[in-house]
C-alpha cells in the first residue's frame, strides 16, 4: 500500500457531487435558450446541476450501482458491448437507452424527468477514467492507497480528491473551464458517440490513472497529481460540451 501527497483540505473537491455539478453548469451555459424553456416546462428542471446527482441518491435502493460503470478485461483497451456489457446494464449502454427515451417519446411527466436526470449523470460518470477501470481490479476499488491518513483506494482518488478549484467557486470554476473551450475543440470532441467518450476513458485509465508514478518517498509524484487534474478538468469540459450537445440535439 502506498501513500499519497497530502493536499489542503481548501484545494480539493469531489469529482463525485461537485464534479457533476462543474460539468452540468458547463452544459447549462452551452444549452439553447429555446431548449433550456422545453426542459423548464416539460421537466421542471430550471437547471442541470439541480439534478446531476439524483442518479447516485437512488442508485442503492434501486440496485442499479452497475449503471454507473463499465469495468474492462485487463487487456482490452476498448469498450465492446457483448465482451463488456452483454445485459444493456452499464454506464455506456445507459447514456444510449436515456438518450433513446427522450428522442422516441419525449415523455413528460415522471418518465421523462427521471430520463433526463439519469442521461445528464451519466454522460459524466463515462467521462471518469476509472469508471471505464479493470474488471479485476473493480475499476480500481481493490488498488489501496492512504490519502490524508486514511485508507482509500484509487477509483475513489479519482472520484473524490483532484478537482483543484484554486480558490474559485464552484460556478467560477465552471465557467472557468468553459472559457477555455474553443470552437475546435467543440467540434472535435461533439465528433465522437458514446463508445468513443468510453474509449477515451479506458486509455486514460490504462495510460495514466493506473500508472501511480510513486516518488521516492512512497507517495505519488507531484507530476502525477498535476497530469491527473489535467485530465480531470478536460474530462469535466469534454462532458459538459458533449451532453449540452447531446440535449440540443435531442430537443431540436
């Protein structure tokens, strides 16, 4: 078991509530005026981040915990639905099924509320490397680690201690990462379905998020935190541009 650099309790947030929350006001800002109103009024939903984190409230009492992941073979570097996902019951299948229900129904009412709560949390949880981890290692919950003098492991490094807000807000911060969105990286990343943004996960968790990078002293390097929350902010801002993309074009 290794340690790891001790960060300020200030400088470090969830990607779990807090990021949904970052890539939904992101979406939020990128969404159609004329979309917003539908959602608003179909949904009464006034805005994203009021519901990205209802996925993860009823998740245990719905046991749909396996909706939020998709863990790999080892030696897979990309994502196949019959090898990965042969029941229809995981994080990339459930992104398709969401947005499926929206555009085939267009439901109001309780059905396609939760619909909508279920695809806005989801296009974020396929956006987190390790939710795209190793099946043998359970997308990293049996990698052990301290952090801050306790027991964790790696999928809940990435999923609760890297997001550095340097001092900003959490809506500063959104809107931070989204005024460094360019338009070529909007059309470069709305090119990609959902397999690809799971693709894109399962290289970063092979090409980065596993390789620890322990220093000298038994904790991870300092270059290994940095390069983590540039993935980590990159990941937040592809979702964010993605699922506003996604519902624009579910609503148009």
């Amino acid at each position: 078991m290794i340690g790891l650099i001790l960060l300020p309790m200030s400088s470090a947030w969830a990607w779990g509530p807090l990021g949904h929350n970052i890539l939904s006001e992101i979406a939020d800002a990128r969404l159609r005026p004329d979309v917003k109103t539908r959602i608003r009024e179909n949904f009464n939903i006034k805005n994203l981040a009021d519901v990205a984190n209802w996925a993860d409230r009823v998740k245990r009492k719905r046991s749909q915990g396996p909706w939020h992941y998709c863990n790999i073979a080892e030696s897979e570097r990309g994502y196949s639905r019959d090898r990965d996902c042969p029941d229809d019951a995981c994080v990339v299948e459930k992104v398709r099924y969401f947005a499926g229900v929206l555009r085939q129904k267009n439901p109001r009412g309780k059905e396609g509320r939760e619909a909508l709560m279920y695809l806005v949390h989801f296009v974020g949880d396929i956006h987190q490397p390790l939710h795209l981890g190793n099946a043998g290692d359970r997308g990293g919950n049996a990698v052990e680690l301290f952090f801050r003098g306790k027991a964790t492991n790696l999928h809940a490094l990435w999923d609760g201690g890297m997001i550095h807000l340097n001092g900003k807000s959490l809506l500063q911060y959104a809107r931070h990462l989204n005024r460094r969105i360019s338009p070529e990286d909007i059309e470069n990343w709305t090119r990609l379905a959902v397999t690809g943004w799971a693709n894109e996960s399962r290289a970063f968790a092979l090409d980065h998020a596993y390789l620890q990078g322990e220093s000298a002293k038994g904790s991870l390097s300092k270059e290994y935190i940095e390069k983590s929350r540039e993935i980590i902010d990159l990941r937040l801002s592809q979702a964010g541009v993605r699922l506003a993309d996604l519902l624009n074009r579910i609503f148009e």
